[in-house]
C-alpha cells in the first residue's frame, strides 16, 4: 500500500524511477490528464506521418521512371539565377521560428503572464498561417508548371500525387493549430485560463496548461515537417 | 477526489491529482441522448455494435442460402454474393467486435473497475460515440446507391476494388473509405480516453499490478489499435485518391474490360501491406480483451484465483507487440522473398507462446477450482475449446509451405472463423451474461440462456469444423457458385447445405438471445448488488445499476488484486478489492468464534 507517487520529491531517478511510476497507484504518469492524451495522440499520428513517408519510399523504389529532380522542381528564380529550395528554405526557417515563439509563450503561460503569452501565441499563429500561404504559393507553382496528381513533365507520376498528398496531410495539421491558436490567444486575452472558466464546448476548466498540451502539437508539426523535408526535398 | 484527503495523508504526497469535473445533466436528452456519462455511452455504443452485428448476420445467412443451395434464391445473384461478403467481413470485424470490446465494455468497465467516477474526457467519449454513429450509417448507405456497397471483400485489394466490373466500384466503395475514415477518427476520440484513464486516473491503492485482467486487455488492444489504425487510414486515403483523383498509388498500369487504364507504376503490394499492418493487430485488437474478460469470469465462477497473473498480464503485453511484426503471413501467396516468408512464419509461430501461457493457465484456474457452471461460466470454457481449435489450425496457415496450398480455401475461413469470429463472440455473450445484472440490476434468465449456449456453441462447431475439410478438397473461399470444377467432389455439395442448415438454426437461436435482453430488462430476477460474488469494484458500486459519478459520495480505495477468490478463514470466500483489512480480520475472527476451523 506504500506506494509512492509519481514526482514526489524522494522518488527515485532513472530505471528505478521508472519501475516506481509504473507501480504506483492512481498514475503513472506526473502529467495532467490533457498532456499524457496530447502524448499519445502524438503517438498515434507518428504511426500516420510514417506510414505516408514509408509508403512514399516504397512507391519511390518501386517505380520504373526516373523520381524528378527535388533540387531542380523546387528552385526559384531571383534576380535572373536559379536557387535550388529557396522557399522551401524560408518556409523551414520560419515554421522552425514558431516553434521558438511558441516555447515562450508556453514559458509565461506557467507565469501566469497574460498579455505576452497571448501575443506570442498570435506570432505562433501568423507564422504558422504564412507557412500555409507559402505552402499555397509552392502548390501554386507547381500547378503552373504541371505538376498534377496523376502526372507531372519530368518523370514518374507519383511525385505530383506523393507530394500533394503527404504536403497536403502536413498543411492541414498545421491549419488546425493555427485554429487552435487562435482560439487559444482568445481564451487568454479573455483570461478563461486565470479565471478557470469552463469550455465553451468541453466544459473542462481553463488552465494554463492547456497552451503547453497546444504546444506539443505544435512542436510536433514542426518535427514532421522536418522529416518530411529531408525525405522529400532533399533526398 | 478531494474527500480522501485524510486518508492521502498516509502518503508521501498526494500530489495535485485532477478532479473529475462531471456535467450533471437535468433533461432526458441530455442523460440519454447527448450523455457524457461513460455507461449511457458504453449502453449507445453496444446497441448501435449490435444493431449492425444483425444485419451482418443477415448477410452471412445469405451467403450460406446460396452456398447450399445454389439457384434456388434468385434474389441473390453474383454481384450481390459479393457484396454480402465483403459487407459480412468489415462489419463483424470493425463495426461490431471492435466498437463492442472497446467502445462497449471499455466505456462501462474501465471507469468502474479502475475505481473513477468517468472517463477523463467525459466530452470526447461523447463525440466518439456519435462519429461512430455517422460511421455506421454512412456504412449502411453503401447498399442504397446505385451499384451497391462494395463487393471487393473486407481486405478491399486494389486494384480490383476500385476498378470497373467490381459491384459497388463507383460508389459503395468510397462510402466504405469515408466510413472507415469517420469510424477511426471516432475510435482514435474514444481510444485516447480508455488509455489516459487507465493510465491516470485510478482509484487510491490501484496498481496497474492490481488491475483486473479485463482492463488489461482493453488496454492494450487500445493500445494496438491507435498504433495499427493509421495504417488502414492512410491506405484508404491514398486508394481514395487513386478512385477520385486519378493518381497512381496502388493501380499499376492495366487493360480493364477491354481498355487501357488511366494508372501507371502504382503497387497493389504497398496496400497490401498497410492493410495488413493494421489487419494483423485488429485481429488481437479483437481477442485481447476476450482474453481479459474469460479470465475474469473464470476466476469468479470457479471461485479461484487467476493463475499466474502476473504471467498473463505479461502475456498480454507481449502478444500485442509481436502482432505487429508478423502482418505479411497474410501474403504468404501475393509474392515475396522467401526469407521474408521464413522471417514471418517464425514471429508469427513465436506468438503461440504467450498464447499458450495465456490457456495453460486459464486450464489451471480451473483446475481443483469450485466450478459453477453458470451460463457465463458455460461462454468461458467455451471459449477456451473453441480458441484452442482455431489456434492448431493457425499453426498450420503459418507455415509458409502449408499455407500456400491451404490459401484462400475454406480452410482459411473455418480457421479464422474459429479463433477470431465465434471465440470472442462466444466472450461477447458471456461478458453479457455476466454484467448484465450490474447494467439493469436484473438477472437474465438462465433456461434461456443455457439453451442459447448449447445451440450456439455446438452449432459453431457444426459450421465451421465441416469448413476445414471442404478446405482440404480444395474449396475455394469467396466464390458464388462452383459450376462445372472438376476437381470439386460432388459430396462437397451435401457438406455445404449441412452448413447452411445449422447456419440458419445458430442464428435463429440468436433471436432467443434478444428475447432475454428484453424480457430481462423488465421481469428478470431481481439481481442485488453483487449476484455473482466477485471482488472487483464494478459489483461494489452504493447503487445498482450505478448512477452517474459511480460510487456514490467516497471513492473506492483499494487494498489487494482482484482474485482473492476461495479465502480460507474469510467470511465470505472472496474479498472484494476495496475490503479495508481491518474488515477482513474481523470477519475472521468472527468465524473463529463461530468454531469454524481452518487449514
């Protein structure tokens, strides 16, 4: 019956930490309820993002026609010279950004600080929505060039149909955050989350942790598209 | 929670463990209808399963008019054979087994038996319930468009699912990608629920060690199935894309009806392996928690302890992992590398080992155990022969040199019918039997219900052991009529209208079963709070059936494991879980005093 809880200030670290929070009563887990179900919900769409990427790889191999040039497709023209993965760079650097803007706001959310959490969470949210629009503008481009879902001028058809899918699947995940973020900033800006009102829909009290468990979505997104990137621009 | 705060004092710390925040709602819809309370949505989720189980039923008597006797229905032609077995497949597996374990008794057990008021998210298990609702509808609308539902089979191959020529190819095929799609989105709701309440919100005492071995297998089939779900997501939306837009996933370039295909260099080989990286675990999605629940009603009506629990929990664990690196012993036959062959007949005959753990010690329980031969009772040792047999006849399909003359014959459809059709359905009755009084407070009635066994369990046995010879004789499996095959012997034919027959009688038994439900539901037996003697803390509850918030004004607190069944010196021979052993002693003393002397 003496079993110590999860961060209790004497439990044990490392492997013997471990074995004592999978043996205690009530949790496993020093988390509330939202963050381990942002977890798993993680877990779960890892296994989603890595079947996409295995099944681009397997279509990639298998395939009789020569995979386009990544270099050459995804190369803008500035100033009359051809830069191989300009935008693509921009667009990493910046949703990399909102990775940072989110840390901080994620910081003074525990702060407790109202205002700056809520303008870095609305920087999150523009940097996440320019990413989007960067992402239109490549798929625009694309377009414009022939790239279809069926077919493209430069070899096997399923380069246009891999990356509008797999990019496609990423852009809508992280339109949901930029969703979520704003709705996020609103609740802050009201002080939902100082106050503990309830959700408007969940009926789940505000706290300030909810910005950390939108966080981990965040920096989630941002870890795929990293993958994605290297899978998909650079190989 | 709050209310243990004295009793927390004797920890180290308490923590800031979360409150149950429950809505309390006051109008019928909104206890009902809209109900965010776990065992309204557990009660929604099991009665739309078991609406769709019957019309899935249905079908497979369908199938079975046909079967044995050819021509004589002439409502069912070719195209309509197909889709009743594609339908009968995707609905037994996913629409019934799996909403019932999970959504059903994972909703209604999982609160109760971990000692918590509700699920974590009493909100999203709500949503989960409804899309699972869409879903189903959205299935059911595939036999109402033009051509039909699908007749592709529940495997859905590419490319001939969406290719001219296959009933349902133009739209009763996408209905079943968009139901798939709203059905995984619902679960994934649903299953993130199951696994942050086991995890997070336990009852004081409760150790995952002290868990019941029901939570542990919905656990982990929960566990199994939002890792393997994704699999199946994506292989719908890329076939979906491949239907829609035109794109070359899965179609390789090919001539159908004469002309050429509009696909090039797609591979029907990737979705077979996404399919079966999700169909392998569904299938332990579906007997894990059949594993969990018999070995909880076996240790109760044999009034003895689990034996070996801590082995089973372990064994649990350990098939839900091996179940995803042995999927492409489904393709032994859809070429391969033969050391991949070699690689995936091992993993695949390694996972006979904790399986076997699992029914030696189910054997075991048994064993010198105090049996009553309750109906429940009778559904659990029925389970034990029934996934016995379907087990040995596994070990023969995983073998990659076995298999290949065995594939795709009736062998493969009495064996998967065995282990993972009739075994977990045999559990699904069982489990009814068993928390039925707890659900309505009344028993069901036990002539009927030993009737419903008898004619179940032998009749299993009267369709499906027959398949394993037509199997032999080469019988192949999917097809509507056999016409002119030489090779199929003339006695097959007699075989088959067997099959039928005892088909139509087991599933004319079920109706007895309903009749029970509902003539129960209003003039059983009153049940009390704890019928059947067990220890957990679902037969514990102040009320009976439990109101909304489960356990009245105090939360249970927990002081041993499940299974002390068959306590010498105890009072009663079985202490529940939440018996604080002050009680404990002083009910032994009791029956000291009483003279009564115990080794």
């Amino acid at each position: 019956m003496v079993n110590p809880s999860p961060g209790d200030p004497g439990s044990p670290h490392g492997m013997k930490g471990l074995v004592t929070d999978w043996s205690a009563d009530r949790r496993v887990f020093d988390v509330p309820w939202g963050k381990a179900m942002m977890w798993i919900f993680i877990l779960s769409d890892v296994f989603i993002f890595a079947c996409f990427l295995v099944g681009y790889m397997v279509l990639r191999m298998s395939t009789v026609e020569p995979w386009p040039d990544a270099s050459e497709v995804f190369a803008l023209t500035v100033g009359g010279q051809s830069i191989p993965l300009l935008l693509i760079a921009i667009m990493t650097f910046i949703l990399i950004s909102s990775s940072g803007t989110m840390a901080l706001a994620v910081k003074y959310g525990y702060e407790k600080d109202r205002r700056k959490t809520a303008v870095l969470l609305l920087l999150t949210a523009l940097l996440g929505a320019t990413f989007v629009g960067m992402q239109a503008f490549e798929w625009t481009v694309l377009i414009g060039e022939g790239v279809r879902p069926w077919g493209n001028p430069w070899g096997a058809a399923q380069f246009g149909a891999v990356f509008f899918l797999i990019t496609g699947f990423h852009g809508t995940h992280v339109t949901f955050g930029v969703i979520f973020l704003i709705i996020m900033t609103a609740k802050v800006l009201r002080g939902s989350l100082d106050d503990q009102r309830p959700g408007f829909l969940t009926g789940r009290k505000g706290r300030y942790e909810m910005v950390e468990t939108l966080g981990l979505y965040w920096h989630f997104v941002d870890l795929v598209w990293v993958f994605i990137f290297a899978f998909f621009y650079l190989w | 929670m709050a209310e243990h705060g004295q009793e927390s004092a004797s920890y180290a710390a308490a923590g800031d463990l979360e409150e149950m925040e429950l809505v309390h709602p006051r109008t019928f819809i909104g206890k009902y209808i809209w109900s965010q309370d776990a065992k309204v949505i557990a009660i929604q989720y099991g009665l739309t399963a078991m609406a769709i189980g019957l019309v899935a039923l249905v079908l497979s008597i369908l199938m079975r008019l046909q079967l044995g006797f050819p021509g004589v229905f002439s409502l069912i032609d070719p195209s309509s054979y197909l889709q009743y077995v594609s339908m009968h497949g995707m609905i037994m597996v996913v629409y019934l087994l799996t909403a019932l374990f999970l959504g059903g008794f994972g909703n209604y057990l999982i609160p109760l038996m971990c000692g918590t008021r509700d699920m974590a998210f009493p909100y999203l298990n709500m949503l989960s319930f409804w899309f699972y609702l869409v879903s189903v509808l959205i299935l059911v609308a595939g036999f109402f468009v033009p051509g039909g539902a699908t007749g592709a089979g529940w495997t859905l191959y590419p490319p001939q699912a969406i290719s001219p020529g296959t009933p349902g190819a133009d739209g009763g095929v996408l209905l079943m990608f968009v139901s798939l799609i709203v059905f995984i989105a619902g679960f994934t709701m649903g299953g993130l629920n199951y696994i942050v309440t086991v995890l997070q919100a336990r009852a004081q005492g409760m150790t995952l060690m002290r868990l019941p071995l029901t939570i542990w297998g919905i656990f982990m089939a929960t566990v199994m199935a939002l890792l393997a779900f994704p699999a199946l997501l994506v292989a719908v939306l890329m076939m979906m894309c491949d239907m829609l837009l035109g794109t070359s996933f899965f179609m390789p370039e090919m001539l159908t009806l004469g002309e050429q295909s509009a696909h090039e260099g797609g591979s029907p080989l990737l979705f077979q392996h996404l399919f079966w990286f999700f169909g392998h675990p569904e299938v332990y999605i579906v007997a894990l928690p059949a594993f969990g629940i018999v070995s909880d009603i076996l240790a109760t009506h044999a009034r003895k302890n689990i034996f070996g629990y801590r082995m089973m929990v372990w064994a649990i664990i350990i098939i839900g992992v091996l179940s995803f690196v042995v999927w492409a012993h489904h393709m032994f036959v859809s070429g391969m590398n033969p050391y991949f062959g070699f690689l995936f007949a091992t993993t695949t005959l390694i996972i006979a080992v904790p399986t076997a753990i699992k029914v030696y010690n189910w054997v075991l329980t048994l064993w010198k155990g105090n049996i009553h031969l309750t109906v429940p009772m009778l559904f659990a040792i029925g389970f034990i022969f029934t996934f016995v047999n379907g087990g040995l006849s596994g070990l023969f399909l995983g073998n990659v040199t076995v298999d290949v003359p065995l594939a795709d014959t009736y062998f493969v459809v009495g064996h998967f019918h065995m282990v993972m059709a009739v075994a977990p359905v045999l559990v699904v009755f069982g489990a009814i039997y068993h928390w039925y009084p707890k659900i309505t407070g009344r028993m069901l009635d036990d002539t009927l219900g030993k009737i419903h066994f008898w004619v179940t369990f032998l009749g299993a046995y009267a369709i499906f052991y027959p398949m394993h010879f037509l199997g032999f004789a080469g019988v192949p499996r999917r097809y509507y009529a056999y016409g002119e095959t030489g090779y199929i012997a003339d006695s097959v034919q007699a075989l088959n209208a067997f099959i039928s027959v005892a088909a139509i009688i087991v599933a004319l038994t079920q109706l007895i079963f309903f009749f029970n439900l509902v003539w129960s539901y209003y003039r059983g037996r009153e049940s009390g709070p704890n019928p059947w003697q067990a220890t957990t803390l679902e037969w514990q509850t102040a009320h009976t059936p439990p109101r909304h918030g489960n356990f009245g004004e105090r939360l249970p607190v927990v002081y041993r494991w499940a299974y002390d069944y068959g306590v010498p010196g105890a009072k009663q021979d079985y202490l529940p879980q939440n018996m604080p052993p002050e009680e404990v002693e002083a009910a032994s003393d009791d029956a000291e005093a009483d003279g009564e002397v115990r080794p």
